[in-house]
C-alpha cells in the first residue's frame, strides 16, 4: 500500500502577509493612497540618484555642477 502523495502548501511571503493585514485594516482609499506615496517615495531616490551620478559624471568632465541645470 502506498502513501497519498504529500501536497505542499505555498508559504506566503512577508509582502503578502502584510498586504493581508493591511487589507482588513484599512480601506481601499487608504491603501492606494499609501502605495501610490511609497511609488514617490522610491521614484523620489530614483531621481536623487541619478541626480547624484549626473553631478559626479559632470564634476569629472571638468564642468562645474553648479552652472548645469538638470
């Protein structure tokens, strides 16, 4: 006689754990609103560092950073 085949079971991601909790404590306004906050927030680093990697590309070309609009 042979076992029944062992089902495993997918075990969930602290990012869906969270999105879960966050789910029946809030409502569906304030989620978007705090997603579509985070999405600027990591869109806001995004542009600091490409700031930071133009000013460095600049300095080394010779050009003062401070005569360069970006």
């Amino acid at each position: 006689m042979q076992a029944a085949p062992v089902r495993a079971t997918a075990i969930p991601s602290f990012t869906d754990a969270l999105r879960a909790v966050e789910s029946l404590l809030m409502s569906g306004g304030q989620r978007t609103a705090r997603r579509n906050a985070w999405t600027s927030v990591l869109e806001d680093r995004r542009r600091a560092k490409d700031r930071v990697e133009a000013e460095r590309i600049l300095g080394q070309a010779g050009q003062p950073v401070s005569s360069v609009r970006l």
